[in-house]
C-alpha cells in the first residue's frame, strides 16, 4: 500500500485511471488491474489484487467489467482522500 505523506496543492493535481498493460498477459491469459497514478507529469504505476480477462475488455483493450470498474474507482477514491490529507 502507498502511503502519502504530503498533501498535494490544487495546481499540483495528481490524476488517477484504471488500466491494464496489454502487453503484461499472463500464462493464465489474464492481465493485472493497474492504477496510474500521473503527478508532474510523471507516470507510476500501482498493482492491484484484480486481474481481468479478454471477456472483461473491449477490443481496445479498456475495462468494461463494471465489478471490476467500481472496485477501482473506490481505490481511487481512498487515494485522492490520503494525497488530500484525509485518510
């Protein structure tokens, strides 16, 4: 787990998405959930317990499982409230 230390001013807008490395498949031909995490234009990449497979993906490779979607989404939000000092 990341823990942050500092709290980010407004104009320092850390920016999080959800997404899969395509490239990163599995020998179980599944792919670990990513966060990116994008702060001064530095990218970080954060794993996730989740992993999906080609049925949870659209053909650009975007995940479509709304299980999956909402979980990260909640992650999210527990990252912006720890960045924003409230976690």
């Amino acid at each position: 787990m990341i823990l942050f230390t500092q709290c980010l001013p407004y104009e320092d807008m850390a920016t999080f998405k959800a997404t899969i490395k395509k490239e990163k498949i599995r020998a179980d031909k599944t792919w670990n959930v990513l966060i990116r995490f994008t702060h001064n234009r530095q990218v970080r990449y954060l794993s996730t317990t989740m992993y999906v497979t080609k049925k949870d993906l659209t053909s650009g490779f975007k995940i479509k499982n709304q299980l999956i979607i909402d979980r990260c989404e909640d992650l999210i939000r527990e990252y912006r409230k720890r960045i924003n000092g409230y976690g």
